[in-house]
C-alpha cells in the first residue's frame, strides 16, 4: 500500500494516521 516504502512504524512524528487514511481513500477514488 506505501508506494514510498516506508514501514508503518517509522514514519514522521507528524504523520496523520488519518491523513494518510483519507488520502488512500481519494487516491482509490481517482483510479
């Protein structure tokens, strides 16, 4: 799912689980 590689566990303090969350799900949309 993480085209960037990096693990689930070493990403950014600022990482927003639902950021991500809500990207994936606009990213699926645009496909």
């Amino acid at each position: 799912m993480h085209s960037s590689g990096k693990g689930t566990l070493t990403y950014p303090q600022t990482f927003s689980p639902e950021a991500d969350a809500d990207a994936l799900y606009k990213a699926c949309k645009g496909m």
